[in-house]
C-alpha cells in the first residue's frame, strides 16, 4: 500500500471524499490508484431527505463518526453503539497480526454512544495499544493487542466503559479473530517465531485446531450465517484461494473452492472482505453463502459452497448483503440498489452517494448505513424511528467531521493487474441465489 504526500492529499481532499473514501474503493478491490468519487459535503438531513431517488428508504440521521481516515467503525448488532479506530491507521502488521514490528498508537479505539438526530457522543476508550477487531455482539466488541515479547492477544471490549476481557493470552500470536452465531470464537493462531497461521475454532469448551495448509497459511475466517461452517482464504505461494471448513465432526473437513486472485498478496484477503466484515448476516441470507469481494475483477461475489458455485455481480460492485429472504442489496459506487430475485423485476436505485449496508438486530432500525465522508463515517438508520435517548452522564460529544478538510494522507490501494477466478461463474436459479445480469440491467441510475 503507498501514501500520498500531505501536500498532495491536502489539494485532493476539496475534490475527493478523501481518505476515508479512497479507503473503500481500495478495499472494494481497485486496481489502480485513482481520485475518490466526488465529495457530497451536505448535511445528514439533507441526504435523508433528497438522495433516496426511489424514494424508498426511509432514514434517520445517527450523526458522523471520526475515524483514522481509513478502518471502518464497528456498529454493535442493536445499533446504539459504535467503536471506531482514531489517529494514525495501524500498519498492516499492527492490523493482521503479520511477522514484523506491530507498534500502535495508545489508546486509539474509541466507544460512540449513538441516538436518532442527535451527533455521535464519546463514552469510553479501550486503554493501551489494541487495534479493533472484526466482529461485535451486544456485550461488545473485538480487540487484538500486539504485546512487547512478540505475542497477541484477543479480547472483547465493554460498551459502556471500554474495559477489555481478554479471551485469548497464551504467548500465542492470536489474530483476525472473529464471532459467531451462539458465541463461537474462530481466529488465526502461530508461535511468535512462526510465519505461518493455523485456524482455530473454539465453542463450548472445545477448541478446533486446523493446521497450516501446505506451503501456505491461514487469513481471515469467517462463520456462516448459520454457524454450520467457516470461511476462510488461504494464501500460498503468491496466490490467494477460498476454503470452506465444517467443524462439527470428529475432525474439521477443508474443501478448497479454488483460486480467487493469483498474484496476490495478504493485503488482498483483507480487501476481499473489509466492506463486509463485522456485519450481520442479513435476514435470509442461506447458511452456505459467503459474501466477499473478487479483488482482481472488481466487484462483489457469493460463493455458494453447498452447491460449489460462484455468483459474481456486476464490475464496480463493492459488498453485497441480504435484505430478505427474496432479495439482496448492492453497494455501488455511486449508490445501493436492491434486487428482488423474483422473474423480470429489475433492480431498484434506493441510495445515490457511497454507502454499506448493515443489517441490524433488537434495535430501533432494519440496518444502518455507513456513508464514508471527509475525517470519518456518517451513518443513517433505516427501516425504524426511535425515540430520543440521552447519552451516558459524563460523556463528550464527538467532533463532527462532514464536509470537514481533510488532514494528513491519503491513502490508496496497491497497485496489480485483473486476474480471473477458477472457480465457475454462473447464474443461479434458486430463490434466494440472485442472478447478476438483473442487477447489471436494473441497478444504473
């Protein structure tokens, strides 16, 4: 990954949506450094109120997070509070747990209590050098902590005070852990002295141990929606694959779904998912879909692993997630569309700038928008109207970074050619399988 010079950050950032947005094209999967789509610089009313073209989503301003200009926040699952990275953004071995110096700044992970038209309010932050993890539950969030003698640990953060209960320290290098449906924890584990990752899935007292792949090594699992498997991709020899793992058997079953971007590089797995990790499966996503992002061909994809079978979306597409049963929704780069998987209805517009879809839980909203703007993230809740809510006593309003300048870096993706996937492209023709051409033909403005 390369930064620009402050200089030349500072002229593009009257243009561009700056770092924060150049953060998620990158980890949508360009190529090629380039300027960021333009900056919308109004307010969240304003975009409530005039970006929906379909006039279909109803929203309620949740205010702007501040950010290090680059992670993207984690919402807990019923939408009342938010974690976000402030400052320097980690260096990748900081981030991924990577042989190297893992050096971060203090106390960089900030706590955000969040309520309807009311700006973002600082209640806690989580003390010492941690990064933000991947996942969150109602109790709280993840969090990784590089330690002086070469080690990492896990643990999960409170919402209300920032307090951390660590759940893995044992000298190990514990990284990119993630949680699952009932509480399951999967992670990525090696000795200090290791380069190589092992995977490890532990529920209910038992611990799961599925060893260095040949000639490769472990990055990034991920549960299905239904708990029934993980994810994961493998990274051997320069190319990046995809593997699914049963681990509810005497020993863990691996297939290896194939090839998804040659001539990689671990950067890479993180751009594959970054737009969708810490999100909850969306209502009716199935069991076997994982959804990620196909970096070398630039868009999104679901790879169906009961059926062996991928379902790619059109180029452009950042991150998909499901809204239903009958349809999912497509983050673009100019906007969301919907697609209903029912015959000949095409896609609908429902959003005009670029955002993530969140699907939420137990709380006031259907799911919440993360809209990247100059310094941070704005969100916007959809589906609900909830009352108004005081913050905790004693909490500090957070700084409002919409429409603001930005500072510093920029920072924008590595550089690589588009390569092709090996496993097969097709379209789907079960209900809850979108086909891509529909959203291709429905999805433009």
């Amino acid at each position: 990954m390369t930064r620009r010079g402050g200089a030349e950050a500072g002229a593009a950032a009257a243009a561009t949506l700056a770092a924060m947005a150049a953060a998620l094209l990158w980890l949508g999967g360009c190529a090629a450094v380039g300027p960021a789509p333009e900056a919308a610089n109004g307010s969240l009313a304003a975009l409530a109120e005039g970006t929906a073209s379909a006039g279909s989503l109803r929203t309620t301003p949740l205010g702007s997070l501040v950010t290090d200009r680059f992670t993207l926040p984690l919402v807990a699952p019923d939408g009342h509070t938010a974690a976000a990275m402030v400052g320097v953004p980690a260096s990748w071995t900081a981030r991924l747990g990577l042989p190297g110096d893992a050096a971060l700044t203090e106390d960089s992970v900030v706590v955000f209590f969040i309520a309807p038209d009311e700006p973002p309010v600082r209640t806690a932050i989580v003390e010492g050098a941690v990064v933000i993890g991947r996942s969150a539950t109602v109790e709280g969030f993840l969090v990784e902590a590089p330690r002086r003698d070469g080690s990492r640990d896990i643990g999960l953060a409170d919402w209300i005070d920032g307090s951390v209960a660590w759940l893995r320290s044992d000298g190990a290098v514990n990284a990119m852990a993630t949680i699952g449906p009932g509480g399951a924890l999967a992670w990525c584990r090696r000795a200090p002295t290791a380069r190589s990752f092992e995977l490890v899935f532990a529920d209910r007292g038992r611990e799961v141990v599925v060893p260095p792949p040949e000639r490769g090594t472990w990055l990034l699992p991920t549960f299905s929606a239904d708990g029934s498997r993980l994810f994961a991709f493998i990274f051997r020899e320069g190319d990046l694959h995809l593997a699914s793992i049963r681990t509810n058997g005497t020993a863990p079953r691996v297939y290896e779904a194939g090839l998804i971007a040659p001539n990689a590089s671990v950067v890479d797995a993180y751009q594959s998912i970054s737009a969708v990790d810490g999100a909850l499966p969306g209502p009716g996503q199935p069991g076997d879909a994982f959804l990620f992002h196909l970096v070398r061909e630039g868009r999104a994809a679901i790879w169906f692993d009961d059926d062996r079978r991928l379902v790619t979306l059109p180029r452009g597409s950042l991150a998909v997630a499901y809204a239903g049963p009958e349809s999912i929704v497509v983050s673009l780069r100019d906007g969301i569309v919907r697609q209903t998987f029912r015959p000949n209805i095409p896609a609908a517009r429902l959003f005009d700038r670029l955002a993530l879809w969140r699907p939420q839980r137990g709380g006031a909203f259907e799911s919440i928008l993360l809209l990247p703007v100059v310094g941070g993230v704005d969100l916007l809740g959809l589906g609900g109207a909830a009352p108004a809510s005081r913050a905790p006593r004693g909490a500090v309003q957070a700084t409002q970074p919409s429409g603001a300048g930005a500072t510093g870096d920029a920072l924008a993706g590595p550089e690589g050619a588009r390569g092709a996937t090996n496993a097969a492209e097709v379209e789907a023709t079960d209900p809850a399988r979108p086909a891509a051409d529909e959203i291709a033909e429905g999805g433009s403005s």
